[in-house]
C-alpha cells in the first residue's frame, strides 16, 4: 500500500445535486446546505453551474446561490462554466475561486454526440480557450479527462488512448505556457472497476510523476468507494466526492446515472484507513441528512444510516 | 493481485432477506424468487432459517418454502438453525444439504449479550455440537467467526484474538476427527475495510494455507464491495453474497444494519475483473428486479438501476 498520509476532497454535492433533481430546490435551501458543508471541515466545495438555465434549469439561480452564501475564510468555493456568457456569471460573483481546465474527451462518440465536434476540431477548441483563459488571467490548474474509462457512446476507452490525449494536452499547456499541476480522471459515467483505476494511474505516474492524479468516480454500478481505495492504494491524494452520493450526470444517456462517490462514506474510510481528510465525520452524517431532506427523496449514502463507528466505539 | 480464476458465491438473499422484511411475504413469492435464484447459473442458496418462528415470524413457513421448491439439479440450497428442534425441521425437508460449522465468536460481548454464554461456557456447546454433528452423521465443512472485524458491543476485534479463536477452532476438530477446509470470516456488523480484510485474510493464508476462506460482508457502511475486491486482491474465491443487497442483521442494535454485499454488483465486479462466477449477470439483474418487487420497497443494489456494461459496449 502507498497510502497518501492526507486527502484533498472537492465537494460536489451541490452542483452535481441541483442540476439533476427534478423538483424545485429554493436558493435558501440550497445555501442552507452549502453554508453546512462550508463548516465541516471541507476545503473545497463546487456550488454553482453558470450554464443555459433553459436546459438546467436546477442552476439557474447559480448567481443568485453565490451571492447569498457565507463565504467561510479557508473554504474555497467553485463553479463551471462553458462559454464567455458563463464565465462573465462567474465573475461578476466575485466571490469564486475560478480555475481553467485543459479539458479532453478520449470518446470520439461522445464528443460528436455532445459536443458536435471530431477530436481535431476539439484541439483547435482547447487552443482558443487557453488564449482565452491567459486574457482573462485565469490559472489552469488541471488537465481533465472526461470518461477517462469507458464511455456509453463510445464502450471501453483503451488506455492508450487517454495516455495520448494527456500527451496532447500537456503539449498544449507547453504551447500556451501554463503549468497544470493536477491530471484528472473522470468516470463520468461509472465503467471503471478497482483494477483499471489502479493500471491507468500507474501507468500516468510512470509517465508523470511531476502531476498530481484526481479523481472523479461516479457510483452508477456501486464501484465508487472500492474505485476510490484503488486510487487510495496508487497513493492518489485527490478525489471529487458528493455528500449523500447527490447528484448524477444528466448526459449520461441511462436513467440510473448514480451520483458521485459518496463523501461521508470516502471520509468514513479514510478515517479508518488514518488518512487526513480534515472534514468532521460527524457533523459531515448531519449534513448528509439535511441534503436528504433538502431533496425530498433517499439519497445513496451509506455511513448516513448505518452511523460512523466513533460512538460505537466510545460505548464499546 | 493475487485474483481467483473463479470465485464460489453462496447466495444468501431469501435467508438474509426474509428474516428482517417487516411486510409479510407470501410462501409463494418466496419460492418464486428461489427458483428464479436457481435459473441464474447460482450453485448455492441459503433459502431457510429454522429457527423460533415466533422470534423470527418472517421465517416461519421455511418448512413448506423448501417443499415447494423446484429443485434445480446442481444447485445446493441450504439452511440455519440453532437447536436440535431446528435441525430436525431442516432434516425432515430431505431436499437441503445440511452442513455444520465450527462456530466462533471473538467477541466476549456479543456471546453475553446474545448467547448468554462466556467464552469458556461457548466452547463447551461447541463441543457438544460437535459430538451431535458426528451423531446426526452432519459433515462440518468450516471454521465460522461471526464479528471477525468488529462488533457494535465489544468494539474493534484484535486479529489476535481471532486467530486464537482459529487456532482454538482447530484443536476442536483435531479432538472430534472432523476435518473443515474453509475458514469463514464474518463481518457482521459491518466494521471491516479494504485494508483490515487484507491484514485478517493474509495472517490466516499464512497461518492456515490448508484452508479455504470465505467472506461474508455486510455493507451498513457502503464497503462491501470494496471489502470484497480486497478479499480478491488476496485470492479469496468464496463470498456470500444477496441478491439486490437483500436482508440486514436483526441482531446488529441498530437500524442502519444494511443487506449484505449485493450479488449482482459483485457478480458485475467479477465480470469486469475477468474472474469467471458461473452467473448470468443479466439474468441476476432481472432476479434482483423481482426482489424488489417482491418486498415491495427499494433495495441497496446499484447495478440493478445501472445496468451492466455488456448492452453498451454491444451497441457502441
């Protein structure tokens, strides 16, 4: 085992929540909930999605959700965007912390399906967001590989090939003169198990030892907490969560588009495994359960009903 | 890794399930979802429990629920039971294969709380079950340990004391000629992680190589499949495992006490790694739909919402 002594977690709960719940959430009760996980202990949480509130129309009180939140000093808060009228939003928040991606689609099908773009076309894309990212003096942080594992449009994604979309970005990032510190791994659409997670990494630190690896497990066929202590175990010291298991990516083209990996259920085990993760378990179970009620439906986290093992201990 | 060429799945989802739905489930259903159970490519079903049909009222028809199954030829269906009475209610059926066990329990506070007994008064009865296994001609085939990790009344479980409680195991069969070749690890209350169920599994294959191991993993804290794939990673091919997630401890003290690992997530975990199970994935998802139809609430199985990866990577 290499174990990373500590883990960063970036929440996802509320973006990857709001945007895929069906019944109205009220900005109050959305900043109810950001303004709790603002006192767990979590240092990163993504809050707002500044995109086409015709299509999600769950984000499109983004603007409105920033405004009103405690900013709480040591916490930073994100959001995404896709476009210039997106990160004007974003902006005008001032409240944000907001980064740039090298972003790369290893599945030709679901950048036609999606992005109504070929692979080429794709580049010539990521060429004029980095120009535009320098005009705007936003840092890019990562290289990030959506369906980094397999992809519904497209079926398994060979490793080799999410190795050369790295090779292109990092070769982007030397064109544009930006240094991205972080490669992150999404399996958007939950295809990864323990085994992949553990070969693509690998073969990513051989490759890039000078990058630290994220990762972004969605937890559609229940591999999300065995994927993460893969990653754990690779001694990955990164990884997007989402309380409750809130949330779901609504492009995923199935109806049982899970959320992401639980975070209370990821912090549980970094507890008993003694990594750091800085969020407190037990406050973290209370917020899963306003998340449940903020939603109206059972959420899929675990730890949130089977209870941490700290007071059993304490009784024991 | 170190992974099986195939693993043994013993099913225990009627047992498990029956025994702590709230709703009365007909004798006929049962047996509906036993034999579609039997359908799947399963060579191993836990169907009854014969015990205090007033304690456990949800198990009370097990008698008529074996009677009435088909029974499918190379499929072992099985059954519990604590006391002569039980013994000769599950005898009786002539259609269960009947297998003792070495039962142990590392926990001081859990034989009190629930058997009443010491650890010295427990290895007397077991003793004396012993004596009556070789009388009703009943062959042991395991070393069981109930609460190998942890336990909600005693707290963590040393692995020392289980390897004692192993090794006291041992000596039993030696004296009573009985010769077990699996050694069963229980996480009954759900305290188990990857890394525990490495370090337990480890000391016993270097302890005891002569032996099999078998885990039995309970997900109150969404780790079973994460334990599971640990338990892999070591080589272990026998898992119990229940359909949809089904059933929970009714002894565990506290309402979180979630299903065990859920076959069809493990099943697809198996899949994906190449190990081969003997099961029909879609065929168990189909049998995990009907369960919850049957018990009429929603149970913890994610693949049965996700849907394996086989029809997407047939369409991509």
């Amino acid at each position: 085992m290499n174990f990373p002594k500590s883990v960063h977690i970036s929440e996802e709960g509320p973006r990857e929540g709001f945007q895929i719940e069906k019944a109205v959430i009220s900005t109050e009760r959305k900043v109810e909930l950001i303004d709790a996980l603002s006192e767990t202990g979590l240092k990163q949480i993504q809050i707002a999605a500044f995109v086409n509130p015709k299509q999600v129309p769950g984000m499109a009180d983004s603007d409105e959700v920033v405004r009103q939140i405690n900013v709480k000093p040591g916490v930073s808060y994100g959001g995404i965007w896709f476009n210039q009228r997106g990160l004007e939003r974003a902006r005008s928040t001032n409240r944000l912390t907001l980064l740039g991606k090298i972003r790369m689609f290893p599945s030709d099908a679901f950048l036609k399906a999606n992005l109504k773009r070929t692979a080429q076309e794709h580049l010539k894309t990521v060429h004029e967001e980095m120009d535009q990212f320098k005009k705007q003096m936003i840092p890019v942080d990562r290289i990030s590989i959506t369906s980094a594992f397999g992809c519904n449009f497209q079926g398994d994604i060979p490793q080799e090939r999410v190795m050369s979309d790295i090779a292109q970005a990092v070769e982007i990032a030397q064109e544009h003169n930006i240094k991205p510190t972080i490669i992150s791994l999404a399996d958007t659409m939950a295809w990864a198990n323990p085994l992949s997670v553990k070969q693509l990494v690998g073969k990513i630190q051989d490759q890039y030892p000078q990058y630290k690896i994220s990762l972004h497990l969605h937890d559609t066929r229940g591999m999300a907490v065995a994927n993460a202590y893969a990653g754990l175990e690779m001694g990955v010291d990164m990884f997007d969560a989402s309380v409750a298991g809130l949330g779901g990516c609504p492009f995923a083209s199935h109806a049982g588009a899970a959320g992401n990996l639980c975070t209370e259920d990821f912090v549980f085990l970094c507890d008993e495994l003694g990594i750091e993760t800085g969020v407190d378990l037990e406050k973290l179970i209370e917020v899963a359960i306003l998340a449940e009620e903020i939603v109206g439906h059972p959420l899929p986290g675990s730890v949130m009903r089977g209870g941490s093992l700290k007071k059993l201990r304490e009784r024991a």
